[in-house]
C-alpha cells in the first residue's frame, strides 16, 4: 500500500433501480470492491465503501409506465430488493444510499449551480424528437427505429443492441414514439453542455501520462476517446422524473442521469459523515478508487473528473478497475430478455452458499477479458475446491486434533525437512497476496488463498500423522500443532474472500478477530488452546440443483424466442386456381429412416391409399425416425418425383417453422383414412 495516502474511499458503480442485481453486476463492481475493502479493514486502514441506487433516468419511467405505476414505485421496489440482496451476499457498505434522497438532490442541484455560476456550461439550442400526440420531448430510449447500420428494426435511439452501434435518436430510419407510437417531429430545445473539450488537455495528462498503471482496458479506452478528441455533451434533459435544473428557464428540465449519478458517491458519503466527509473527497491524502464496469470507463474516467477539474476543490480518482463483462452460458446477460442470474433468487435457491458464489465469481473474474459463468462450472468449483480441497484439509486436521488431542493444540517439537518445506511454501503468502489484491489482481490473490489449503493437504497426506500415531506421538504433535496453525492461516487469509466461511472458520478455531499481520505466521494459536469439533465448511451440490437452474435458463431461452418471433411476410396472393392446382393428401407413415450420407434428410414410407410411395424431407435435425413411425402426416400428391442422395422422393411433407426455426411436422388432429384430401 502507497504509504502517501493516510485512507482510502472506495466507491462502486451505482446499480439502476428498474431491476435487481445480476451475477455480472456482482463479478464486475461489487465482490471485488468488497474484496479490495475488506483486505484493506484486516491491515487497519482508514478505508470507506460507497454504495448506492441509481434512480433517475429514462430505464425507470419506461418501466413506470410498462406497469402503470410511478417511477418512485419502481425505484422504491428495486432500492430495497439490491440493498438487502447486496447484504445476504456480504457486500460490507458503509452506506447504501439512493440519489432520490433530499441529501443526494441537495448536493446535485449545489454542484450544477456551482458550475453554472462559474460559467462552465454551454447554452445551446439543438433539435430534438417530439411526441406531438404525447407533449413531450422523446428521450432516446422513448424512440425506435431501425438501426442506419445493421437494419434492425427494433433499435433503440442510443444503441443498436443488434450490432452494439452507439446512435444519436434522430440517425434512426423511421423512428417512431414508445410512449404512443406516433412518427415524431423534429422540434427546438435548449440545454446546458459541459465542454469536455476544454478539460481534453488536462485530462490527457492526467491518463495518459501520470496512470499508465491502469489496466490496460481502462487507458486503452480512455486514449481511444481523447484521441478522437472529446466534445461537448448536455448535462441537461427534456424530462419530467429527476432532479430539477435549478436555474431560471428551465422548466420541464432536468439534470442528465450521466451528471447526476456520480455526484451520488459524494452525497452518499456527506449522509454517511456529515461533519468530515469532505477529508475523504478534498484531502490529497486520500486515495479514492472506482469499482465499475467496462461500460462506465468514459463517466467515471473522463466525464466524472472534467466535472470535478470544474469544479475546482475534489480530489481526482487514483485509479479506476474496470472490469469486462460476465456472459452466462456462452450469451450476454440481458436484463431486458431475463437472460441472468439474480442475486435475490440465487440466494433464495441456495440458502448459506453466499460463498460458493462469491468464490466462482471471483475465480471467474472478467478482469482482462470477457468471461462466461455456466452452472456446470459452478458445481464443479464447489465440489473440486471448495468441498475437496479447503473444507477437507479443514476437517481432516480439526478431526485429528480432536482425535489425537481431545480438541487441544499440541506443543511443536523439533522440525523435520518436510515441516521446513512445508513452512517455507507458505511464508511469502501475505506479500503475494496482499500484492496482488493491491493491483486488483483478485483472480490470482484467490489463488494465493486456495494454494494455502493445497500446502496443508499435501502436508497431511505426506506425513501420514494417523499411521505415527502408533509408534511416535511426539512427531504427530508437531504436524497437528502446524496443520493447526494452516487452518489459522486460511482464517485470516480468506476473510476478504469468503467472510461467512471465515467467520465459520474462526469460530471453530476459536480465534475472534484476525490480524492481517499474522499472515504466514506458525504461532498463530498457542499451544493449549482448545478448538472446537469441526463442522463442514461447504458441501456437495448434487446435479438436480444444477439441471433446475439448467431448466429455468432454458424456459426463458424459449420465452425470448416466441417473444422476439416476427412471421415472414405473407407471399403474394393467390387464386382458388392456383390453390387447388396443388393435391395435398393425408398419409400414414408405415417406415422412416435416415438417408445414408446426409445429416438433414428423413426418407418415409407412406401409406397413402393408392399404393404407397417413398418420400425424402429434410427434417432429420428436428426429428428421431421412430418418432414419426405411425404418424399421419399431410404431403403434397402431385409435385414431380426428384432424387435426393440417390433416393427418389414422391411428394412433399407438409411442416411449419416454429419461433425457434424448429420444423413442426403438420397432420390431421384425428384419425384419417390415408389418401384423403385437404382443402
């Protein structure tokens, strides 16, 4: 740790209040801010963690108005759904807070205010979309359109979500209102800008030249955008849920979501510490630190601190962690097509497994890189590491203790090589750890942890203290009295990790509070002193857990699908001519099978009244043959007989597409004598 800074104010990205908190959420901002805090709290720092709801913002009134509710309905719901969520997974806050607080719009309407009156903003008239029929000015998610990029017609008017386009709402090709469906006009507006450009300068030297320690996504992003050259951006909106802009003129406005939402670490901390927050925003001893995720690299790192350069009297942040986005099961999470994992429910579906889960998604981290969550990868980790290798070398020395020694430590005795590797594998353990955690390394500091449980079952199994137990009770003392002080080691070690675990753990062990200092000590519990019976620190999760989540992410799969289902467009017409030129009869099928060489195609014998004949279809992707044995089916009599991979084919089966491209054989909802008509 920087000895120049004296405390440390973490802050983590504040969570939109129109739905819970996901598992991307947990693995991009908050289990490793919480793991940066806690470390921090073990080696007696001054260190603070900031949290909050965001509630303002266009998401809120569109899901408002979806459920005929007020925004603060919404935000009122889903503040306390994260808040508690947050706390049954550990996430230790100082405060939680909300930017509809009386303190948040205080603080908010203050800074503008302070910015306005030092002449930091720009006046500008610009053209935006209008809802004529609604009266009001469209906000760009209250647009859609088709996207001038990719073409797709559902495209909102700030992004493609089809191809990841950023978009202006009037780039849109026939954008229509969400609020009523109406084609918008084009209608005058004035706003306030920040002129980012003006801070460009300031902030280039501020990233590119005095951090080039961020992570290498964070400055590669930030130097993307400056060298693009930063422009103008409104801090005002045409909107009547948020904080009001407090300025004469401007009616039916308020402050830009992107504005107001940062300044809510600020008015968190002030509700927190009234009387000495400012030593954690204005005091050049404090190191200040962003937990956020990829998308919020521009706000917090350029948007937030030109802000802030206004403003004249804060503290830049000294470093920004981002982190890349979680997928699950190989797809984007979307809040939107319910493709997650919440936290509310996982801790419903597996009470006392906050750990397993702070594990997984720690080991899983998305530091780097984009990465996937899966429920096999889950299972596996649990019952591989977590049950097999720390929880086992925890109750295997426990139980021995308990066995050998009644439950008290043994006096160590003289050492032998084998406890001196054993030791020396472990004595760097705090720098390593520590130093990771520092460079918010989280992945490997994990590791570091783990590996503590790896050197104490390699440590037991080596010495084989239940075979000396019979002829050499002095030297089982010695190991028991070290695989003691392992499980004191892994105590302290896994507390930023797995603090329900930890906690667990000091119990047994009897320890009450840790010292981080302690760390890679062998002297950490005196001889004499009585431990408790183990009991398990995690157990096995079983397949049927996993296959119903499995279950449930494949009924949403399926929901999305008729959900996003557009029919083709109807062919052009037709006569009753045209129609009954085609003979479409009812057959039976007697036989079906694979055609050789081919992955696609079925080859039937049909019953058709008439003798019989062979038919070939291509839907072998979508059916077994024996599912279909015994079927009746509708298929075309009189197309011309053609081969398919050497096959002839004597007519066509009739199918329908369903919402997932699925062909649905069509045939009679009764019984049907083969051979008679449709029509």
């Amino acid at each position: 740790m920087d000895k120049k800074f004296k405390r440390t104010l973490v802050t983590t990205a504040l969570p939109y209040a129109n739905g819970p908190v996901h598992i991307g959420h947990l693995a991009g901002v908050y289990v490793p801010a919480d793991i940066y805090t806690r470390y921090l709290r073990l080696r007696g720092e001054d260190v603070i963690m900031i949290g909050g709801s965001d509630e303002h913002g266009v998401p809120i009134t569109i899901k408002a108005q979806k459920e005929g509710v007020t925004p603060q309905d919404i935000v009122d719901r889903y503040h306390n759904i994260i808040k508690n969520s947050m706390e049954g997974l550990g996430i230790s806050f100082d405060v939680y807070s909300r930017t509809t607080s009386d303190m948040h719009h205080k603080t908010a309407s203050d800074f503008f205010r302070k910015l306005y009156d030092k002449g930091e903003f720009i006046e500008k008239t610009s053209v935006q979309l209008y809802d004529e029929k609604a009266d009001q000015y469209l906000a760009d998610r209250y647009v859609t359109g088709t996207c001038p990029k990719c073409g797709n017609e559902r495209a909102y008017g700030d992004q493609c979500e089809a191809c990841g386009t950023s978009l202006n709402a009037t780039d849109l090709i026939n954008p229509v209102s969400a609020i009523t469906g109406n084609t918008p006009v084009l209608k005058e507006t004035k706003h306030w800008y920040m002129p980012l450009d003006k801070w460009e300068p300031k902030l280039r030297e501020w990233i590119l030249e005095q951090h080039k320690e961020w992570k290498p996504n964070v400055y590669g992003q930030c130097k993307s955008w400056l060298d693009d050259h930063l422009q103008p951006r409104a801090v005002t909106r045409d909107l009547n849920w948020g904080i009001p802009v407090p300025v004469e003129g401007a009616d039916g406005k308020v402050l830009y979501v992107w504005f107001d939402a940062p300044i809510g670490y600020i008015s968190n901390t002030k509700e927190l510490l009234p009387d000495t927050w400012e030593t954690y925003w204005k005091d050049p001893e404090t190191r200040i630190i962003h937990f956020i995720g990829k998308d919020n690299i521009v706000f917090h790192c350029l948007i937030f601190p030109a802000m802030l350069m206004a403003e004249g009297s804060y503290q830049l942040p000294e470093n920004v962690p981002a982190n890349e986005f979680l997928n699950l099961e190989g797809d984007k999470i979307s809040t939107s097509r319910n493709w997650a994992v919440w936290l509310h429910e996982y801790l419903e579906d597996f009470p006392g497994k906050q750990d397993v889960l702070r594990y997984v998604l720690t080991a899983n981290a998305p530091e780097s890189k984009d990465n996937d969550f899966t429920w096999r990868d889950f299972q596996a980790r649990n019952n591989n590491e977590l049950v097999a290798i720390l929880g086992n070398f925890v109750n295997r020395a426990l139980v021995l203790t308990h066995k050998y020694f009644g439950g008290v430590i043994p006096e160590a005795h003289e050492l032998l090589d084998i406890d001196r590797e054993a030791l020396a594998e472990f004595k760097n353990v705090k720098d390593t750890l520590g130093a990771n955690i520092e460079n918010f390394k989280f992945r490997e500091a994990l590791k570091d942890a783990m590996n503590l449980a790896r050197i104490g079952n390699k440590y037991l199994a080596d010495t084989e203290p239940w075979k000396l137990a019979k002829t050499d009770m002095a030297r089982v003392e010695t190991i028991m009295n070290l695989a003691v002080q392992i499980c004191a080691n892994l105590a302290i070690a896994f507390e930023p990790f797995l603090p329900f675990s930890a906690e667990k753990l000091r119990g047994m062990l009897g320890m009450g509070e840790v010292d981080w200092n302690k760390l890679g000590d062998t002297d950490i519990l005196p001889a004499g002193h009585a431990v408790e019976k183990p009991v398990l620190l995690f157990e096995k999760i079983e397949d049927a857990a996993i296959e119903a989540q499995m279950q449930r992410l494949e009924r949403i799969k399926q929901e999305n699908i008729v959900a996003n289902f557009k029919p083709k467009a109807v062919a052009p017409q037709v006569t009753i001519d045209d129609f009954a030129k085609l003979d479409i009869r009812v057959g039976t099928v007697l036989e079906c099978s694979k055609v050789k060489k081919s992955d696609k195609l079925l080859q039937f014998n049909i019953e058709d009244g008439m003798g019989g004949r062979t038919i070939v279809s291509g839907i072998a992707k979508w059916y077994e043959p024996e599912e279909l044995i015994g079927k009746q089916v509708c298929f075309i009599a009189n197309f011309p007989p053609r081969k398919l991979k050497g096959v002839e084919s004597q007519g066509m089966i009739l199918s329908a597409e369903d919402a997932d491209g699925r062909l649905i054989v069509i045939g009679p909802t009764g019984p049907v004598k083969p051979g008679a008509s449709v029509g």
